[in-house]
C-alpha cells in the first residue's frame, strides 16, 4: 500500500510542473485574451470595457470578412490537394517497388524543413525563377505572387507540398496494417483495380483518413508562415488569412482588444468545424 502511495506521489510530482508549465504559457493567456476581448485594449497603456461591441462589429468588419472567405477557400482546397495526393504517393510507396525507403524518405524532407524557410524558397521561385521560365516560353512572366488573382494560388501549393509529406507517412502506416488476406479473397472475386481500392483498401484506412483531414483543415485554417513569407497578406490584402489579420492588426495595428475578439470566435470555429469532421467521419466509419 504504502509503495503504490508513493508511486501516485511520483507521477504527481512529474505531472504537477507539467501542468504548471501548460497553464501558463497555455490557459493563462487564453483567458486574458477573452478578458481583452471585451475592452479597447491597443496592446499598451490603459482600456475600459466594452462589454460585445467589439464581437458586434466582427460581424460587420469587411475586411474580416474576407479574411474568412480566404481562409476557409485555401483550407479546404489545401485539404483535398494533400489528402489526394498523398494517398495516391502512400499507394506508390507501399508497393513493391525499388528503393521505395529511399524514396519515402525523400519525400519527408520538406516536412523537416521549417515553414519559413520553405517560403521564402518558394517566394524567391515565384517572384523570379518561374517569370523568367514564362517569359522564355513568350509570355508576360510576371509574378504569381503580385496578382491578386493567383497569389492564393502559389500559397496552396506551398502549403500542399510540405503538408503532403506527413500525410503520405500517415497512409503509409494505415496501408500496411490491411491484411494481405483481404486482398486475396478480394482477388477470389475479382476486386481489382479501382473496385478493389474502394471496396477494401479505402474502408480498412478510413481512420487514418479521418485524421488526416481533421489535422489538414485545422492546420490550414490556422495558415500564417507561407503567407508572411509569401505575400504579407498582399496584393491588395487579398491572401490575409484570420491568423495573419490577428497578428498583424492586433500586435502592429493597434487593435488587441477587437483581434482578441477575433481570435476567439476562430477558436470556436476551429473547435465546431473539427468536430463535425469527427463526428461525420466518426459515422462513416461505424457504417463501414
């Protein structure tokens, strides 16, 4: 008795600093924040309370509202580009080909290269690089990342080809967990090709497919990296995302109390739309 106290008392000595830790640089500042979203608080100085307006005026805020098209639009188109690519290159990799552990770890290499840096890569490809090839090829050669246009568009595949990589790991390990028992009663009935994908391979990894497109929509959604190394929310605001509009108008612009507020219905967002997905997918799974 006395050996199982003292090993409660081990794990909640291990446990307490933890906790300690997360409560501060985690809980304590989400609910300062919310406390903040209730005032005009500029990031300095002193505030007075303003009770919901700054929530009312969310609603009524143009340029949050289009920071919110804009994010859900790259997130969902994100989600689908990555989810089906990289299943078809976990398919690829999980079959018997050469040097396919070669190969897998070639393309993990962008997700160990930080946001940023892989931004700034690209925005130099974008800016100059890619213009230069158009311009060869007898056209404008301007920039993707000058148009409002198609600025969007350079960020979704920034976005897809880091992501990508830690989705294909993700399929590949619910890949090899499908029994090749399966798919030798499925060959018995003739199960090939596209039918045997949808009948038996797509059904058995539907769990890893669910966490996939939960995590994809929730880090897509939270975009800010590419963006600040890409465009800064130009042209013409046209790719500021919620994250970016936050950071950027609440931490420089002079309006922490009303981003508070913004951060916090996101929060929210974030939190209902995951658990839809969970829930949705969670059924498929139960049907299948």
């Amino acid at each position: 008795m006395n050996k199982m106290t003292e090993r409660k008392r081990t794990f909640l000595l291990m446990t307490i600093p933890i906790m300690a830790l997360f409560f501060c640089f985690n809980t304590l500042p989400l609910i300062k924040g919310v406390i903040y979203s209730f005032t005009n608080f500029k990031g300095y100085g002193s505030y007075d309370w303003v009770g919901f307006r700054n929530y009312i005026d969310l609603f009524t805020d143009a340029r949050v509202g289009h920071s919110y098209w804009f994010t859900f639009k790259l997130a969902v188109l994100s989600t689908i580009v990555v989810n089906v690519v990289s299943l078809i290159l976990a398919l690829g990799l999980n079959s018997k080909i050469k040097f396919k552990s070669a190969l897998r770890g070639m393309y993990f290499i962008p997700n160990i290269l930080g946001a940023l840096v892989v931004g700034y890569i690209f925005n130099y490809f974008f800016t100059y690089i890619l213009p230069a090839i158009v311009q060869m090829l007898g056209g404008k050669g301007t920039s993707m990342l000058a148009s409002t246009r198609w600025a969007w568009v350079a960020i979704v595949i920034v976005c897809a080809w880091q992501a990508i990589a830690m989705n294909t790991i993700i399929y590949i390990s619910g890949l090899q967990t499908v029994p090749e028992d399966v798919y030798e009663a499925g060959s018995i009935d003739g199960a090939t090709g596209w039918a045997k994908f949808k009948h038996l391979t797509f059904p058995l990894i539907l769990p890893f497919f669910t966490i996939n497109m939960v995590l994809c929509m929730k880090n897509f959604l939270m975009v800010f990296d590419q963006i600040m190394a890409l465009t800064k929310g130009g042209p013409a605001q046209s790719t500021e995302s919620i994250s970016f509009l936050i950071y950027n108008n609440g931490m420089a612009g002079g309006q922490f109390g009303f981003q508070s507020a913004n951060a916090v219905i996101f929060f929210i967002v974030i939190v209902v739309i995951s658990v839809l997905q969970m829930n949705f997918l969670g059924k498929k799974e139960e049907q299948l």
